[in-house]
C-alpha cells in the first residue's frame, strides 16, 4: 500500500497559500475522489513522489515529454545555456534555431512568433485573425480547449467539464456573444452557421484531433470541409495543434491529415518541459504583427534561452527516422491490451487513440464523437479506475476528459508492466 503522509501535508499548506492548492485545475483530483500528489522527480517514463513512491507516468506533463523525463539531451542543452544566464528581454541565435526548426517541420508554417504558453498562443492568433480580417467574431467547437482566454471559455472541455463548472463566470457577456460554439463533427450545423454569420466571422479554431473532452477524432471529411469553407467565407482557419504538434507527426495533425490551415498554434512539445508556446502561419497574415504590422503582441520571457534550448534538444531527437513509427507501435500495442482486459473482465468503455494519445471512456460502447456524447462517460467508474491504478503504480490523468500519452520512454517491458497492472485493477471493477 501506497502512502502518501508528505504528499498530504504539503497539500494542507498548499490550500492555504494557493486557491485550492493547486496552480491549474485539474490537478486537485476532484474528480478522481482523492488528494494530489507532490511529485519529487521524473525519470525517463517514470515519476517518484515526496513520498518515496514510484509511478510509470502516463500524463507525460499533459503531452511534453514525448521522449521522457530530464532526457539527457535535453538536461545538456539546458545546462549549456544556463552557464550564459536565463533571461536577456534581447535576441539570442536560440529563437532563430528554433523558429527555423519549426517552419522546417510544420507544413503550414512560413513565420512564426514564439510565446511562453499555448494560451497565449492561442489568444495572439486569434487577435491577429481579427486584425487581419477586421471582423469580429469567432467560431469554435465544444469541448474543444484552447487556453484560458476570455473568448476560449465558452463550451471549453477538460478542465471545466472535470469540475462541473457552468459557462464562464468573470468573462463579460459581450465576448461570449462573438463566440460561436457549434459541436464537433457536426458539418451540418456548421454549415448553417457559416451561411448566416460566415461573413462575420474571424476565425474557426479548433482542435484537429480533440484531446480536452478525450481523445475525439475527426470525421474523415470534417477537416477537409473546414478548409473549403473557411476558404470560400475568408475565413483565418486556425489549427490549434498544441496538443498534436510534434505528438501524432513531425509536423502535427496538419501533416497527419494533409489539410492545411492559415495559422497553427503550438506547445507543450515544442518546449521540452520548459515553458514555451508559438504561433505562426502564411506570411502575409503574420506580417501583421508588430513590429511590422498593427496587431500588437508581446511578452518579456518570449524566446528564453533556457525554453528554446529545451525545446530544440526535443525537437532534434524526435526528428530522427522511425521515431513515430516506433511510438505508434508502443502505443497500440497498450490500447489494443486495455481494450482486450476490459473486454475480458466485462468491463463496458471505449478506447480512443490516434498515435500516442488516447483516452478510455467509461461506460461507453462508442464512438464518442463529440462533447455531448463524451459527457455521458461513467465518471465514478473512471475515479475508481484512476484509485486503483494509482494504487498499483501507474499514473493516470485524473480526470476522465483528458487524454492519456505514452512516450518514446516507455518500453516493452513497461508497457508489459502496466498491462499487468490493469488486468488486476479491471478484475477488481467488473
């Protein structure tokens, strides 16, 4: 048995000093029914708590650490430019690195202006649009996530569907009226909406492969239909890829799917763990920016050398041939082995996954293939899956609408480890 005597204390100080605890949401483990725990460090695919308790990590960071934790590569490029200092507010040669390893490998991408988070990335891209188009309203999917951003909190997924909480308080009714939310996958709705406001709208956004209401894919024409419209209105379409950039392709969903947007927003990835976020896209929609063009966008830590070192060490090793291949194989090799337990056990849900993200839906026969059908997830059964799990060793996202990630640290054997692990805990749900 797992104990978790620091973990808890550290918490009671938390809540006092922090509103819940907790720096972002989800990571108070409402929703799962248990407390959080203080980790201490991570290694490789694996995490270890205040507490002396070992866990094989599946949150991976929410997505980052797609080659695993303190990767040496990545810990000797941050400490090569840690001995130059951590902070200038004035170019490096890193920026440029980086920003000529992102147009090399995102399709779409001709510029790009990098930021220290997919919420800003997302917001800037969406100011940007509506500077670039002069419209005013935007168009986004429910359960789709796209930061925090007054205008993003409308229908959001993850984080607000875990907690149960209603629409957006603190966001003034004025923003949320030039917030369109149509459900994913639902052409025909969208169709209807772009008929009767399409010449208003800046921007649809949305999430090629949704990972905030669970892992949803896309109907096989939603992508390609998103494009020709968006086309037809003058429409800036925006791929926000900060979950799928670098995670299903070198060069995202973009790639996977051959569709092509006008501006792409990225993270998570792209900064190895540090924290840094971009957007970028056609050149004559970024030359909008100032300091060339009127759309105003800033910010003091943008292109620190410590991120943007992170960041292209990750970059380069994920890069390498095979690595997606190699990935892909891990990764269905685990859905396919909790689908074939649950089964076994009868315990009813629907596995999701496209490359190395997937989430298990309890209660579902699936597909699930937008926010409304996702919420109709057997929550209880996924907090007791989630207990149990963590009781085992296996660290799992603590919320049933967040996706699951295996990284290129997570070998045969730990694959093996974790499928051992789930046929007792799903024995022990059936």
């Amino acid at each position: 048995m797992h104990h978790h005597h620091l973990s808890n204390s550290y918490f009671q100080k938390a809540q006092e000093l922090i509103p819940g605890g907790v720096n972002s949401p989800v990571r108070a483990c409402k929703s799962v029914g248990c407390d959080p725990i203080f980790i201490e460090k991570g290694e490789g695919c694996r995490l270890y708590d205040v507490d002396g308790n070992q866990y094989i990590d599946y949150v991976c960071s929410w997505g980052p650490m797609i080659i695993g934790h303190a990767h040496p590569k990545v810990r000797a490029a941050i400490a090569e430019a840690l001995a130059s200092g951590t902070s200038f507010g004035a170019p490096t040669w890193r920026e440029v690195a980086l920003a000529q390893k992102i147009v090399e490998l995102v399709p779409s991408i001709e510029q790009v202006r990098l930021v220290n988070s997919g919420t800003e990335a997302t917001m800037s891209a969406i100011r940007l649009a509506r500077g670039y188009t002069g419209r005013k309203k935007i168009l986004k999917f429910d359960g789709c996530y796209h930061g925090h951003a007054d205008s993003f909190l409308v229908k959001a997924g993850s984080g607000l569907a875990t907690l149960g909480i209603p629409g957006s308080p603190g966001v003034p009714e004025e923003i949320v009226s030039n917030t369109l939310a149509v459900p994913f996958n639902d052409l025909e709705v969208l169709k209807t909406v772009l008929d009767r406001e399409g010449d208003e709208i800046a921007a649809i956004v949305v999430e090629p492969v949704p990972a905030n209401m669970g892992v949803v894919l896309p109907r096989e024409d939603f992508l390609p239909k998103l494009r020709e419209w968006t086309e037809e209105k003058g429409i800036v379409l925006i791929f926000d890829e900060v979950i799928t950039g670098f995670r299903l392709a070198p060069g995202g969903a973009q790639e996977y799917f051959q569709v092509m947007p006008d501006l792409t927003c990225l993270g998570k990835i792209i900064g190895g763990g540090l924290p840094v976020g971009a957007y970028g896209g056609k050149q004559e929609i970024m030359e909008k920016i100032a300091p060339v063009g009127p759309v105003y966008q800033a910010g003091t830590l943008s292109g620190n050398p410590l991120a943007t070192a992170a960041g292209l060490a990750t970059l380069e090793v994920l890069s390498r041939p095979g690595f997606y291949e190699v990935l892909e194989e891990r990764a269905e090799a685990l859905g396919n082995g909790l689908v074939e337990i649950a089964g076994k056990h009868g315990v009813t849900c629907c596995l999701q996954r496209k490359g190395s993200m997937m989430t298990t839906f309890f209660g579902q026969r699936g597909p699930v293939v937008d926010f409304e059908a996702a919420l109709k997830s057997d929550t209880d059964l996924y907090a007791r899956f989630f207990r149990h799990m963590l009781e085992e060793g296996v660290y799992l996202a603590p919320s049933q609408f967040e996706a699951g990630f295996v990284s290129m640290a997570h070998g045969w054997d730990v694959i093996e480890e974790t499928l051992m692990d789930a046929e007792s805990v799903f024995k022990n749900l059936a």
